[in-house]
C-alpha cells in the first residue's frame, strides 16, 4: 500500500489550488489531511460541521466532498482576502456558509450551537478556547487539528506550545484521541460520555 490518493479530488479542488499558490496563502492543509478530513466527514450523515479557519477553502472543498446532501458546514475566517477564494469557487454550494469573522467573536456568539465534527485550523478552538471548542461538539462529534508535528513556518516559540497543547488534550476525559504521526501530525478526538445514567 502506498499513500497515493486514487479516488477524486472535489471538483473545485484544482482551482482553488491554483488560486491559493497565486494568491500567496501558504498555510494550506495538505492533500493527505484533506482527504482524511473527507473520510470522517463522509461518517456523519444529516451531521453539522464547523472549520474554525478557512483560510481559501481547500480543506472546506475536502469536508464538502464527504459530506452528504442533509449536512451543513459552517466555515469562519477573518481574512476577506482569503475567503474570497472560497466564496468563489464554493459559494453556490447550498450546504456551506461561509463567514467572515474573528473565530473567538464567533465562538462567543454561538457557543450554543452544537456540532458533529470540528475541525480546529486557526488558533481558536485550539490553542485559544480548546474547552469551549470541545463544549460545542455533540456525544460522539469529532475534533480534528493538524500542524502538530513541526512545520517549517513555525514561528519561534510555537513548538512549546504545540507540546503543551497535546498534553492539554491527552488530560482530557472527554475527548478518546488518537494521535498520528502523519501528514503534518494530527490529534483525531471523539467527544465522550462516560457518565453512568444510573448514577443519577
Ligand atoms: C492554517 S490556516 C487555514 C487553512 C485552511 N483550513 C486550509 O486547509 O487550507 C489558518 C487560518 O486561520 C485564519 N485566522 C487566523 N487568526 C484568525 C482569527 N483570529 N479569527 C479567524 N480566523 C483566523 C487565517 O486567516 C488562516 O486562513
């Protein structure tokens, strides 16, 4: 077995991609992650899902392209410029709304709503509200961060900070993680209930 990824890429995917490398954007996830990201998608039928960071959608066109035709995906991001590339390329696809936001402002204004898979890629929801984050996911939603392994365009200081996250979230008893040394490292989480009825 080998790492290729035979099935089809999502049918924007090489016009975004173009646009991202013309646009200069050069915090794009990875095709690997991406297409992991479509796989788990592809597990929550009628599911809602958030991306905290959109960055120019190739990662939003991966989450679409697993996702059945009962889902929703919200997507946030504060760079208009960025954003436009997937306004542009995904905006007529009626299960996505995109927005243009501060991810902490978002989350502070919807902290009631509640999802079946997030993927964290911006620093909230992550590094910044992980709690809030993960108080947003339904029993058995899925929390998904890459970039954990260390990138060249870390800034310094980052990695003691990606060290202190992954322990941070290895504490928690409501998250069942797995770990992967993959990609660009990433922590795959299921949102856990391990609270007896019947002690109540
Ligand atoms: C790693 S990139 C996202 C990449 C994208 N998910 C992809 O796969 O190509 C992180 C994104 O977070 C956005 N961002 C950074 N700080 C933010 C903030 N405070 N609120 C919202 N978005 C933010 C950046 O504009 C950038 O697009």
């Amino acid at each position: 077995m080998n790492q290729t990824i035979e099935q089809a890429y999502p049918k924007a995917y090489a016009e975004i991609d173009q646009s991202t490398k013309d646009s200069g954007f050069t915090m794009a996830s990875d095709v690997l992650t991406c297409s992991l990201l479509r796989t788990l998608a592809s597990s929550k039928p009628a599911g809602q899902f958030l991306e905290l960071g959109t960055g120019t959608g190739l990662s939003t066109a991966w989450i679409l392209d697993g996702m059945d035709h009962a889902s929703s995906l919200i997507s946030v991001d504060f760079d208009q410029q960025f954003l436009s590339i997937a306004e542009q390329f995904l905006g007529t696809d009626p299960r996505l709304k995109l927005i243009h936001s501060d991810g902490g402002e978002w989350m502070a204004k919807n902290k009631h709503q509640r999802f079946d898979y997030i993927f964290a890629d911006t620093w909230h929801g992550k590094y910044l509200l992980l709690d809030e984050a993960i108080a947003m996911l339904k029993d058995g939603g899925l929390y998904i961060i890459d970039d954990m392994l260390p990138q060249l365009n870390w800034p310094e200081g980052h990695a003691e900070k990606a060290t202190q996250l992954i322990a941070e979230i290895e504490k928690r008893s409501d998250l069942t993680i797995t770990k992967q040394n993959w990609a660009t490292g990433l922590i795959i989480g299921v949102k856990t209930n391990k609270a007896d009825p019947r002690n109540n």
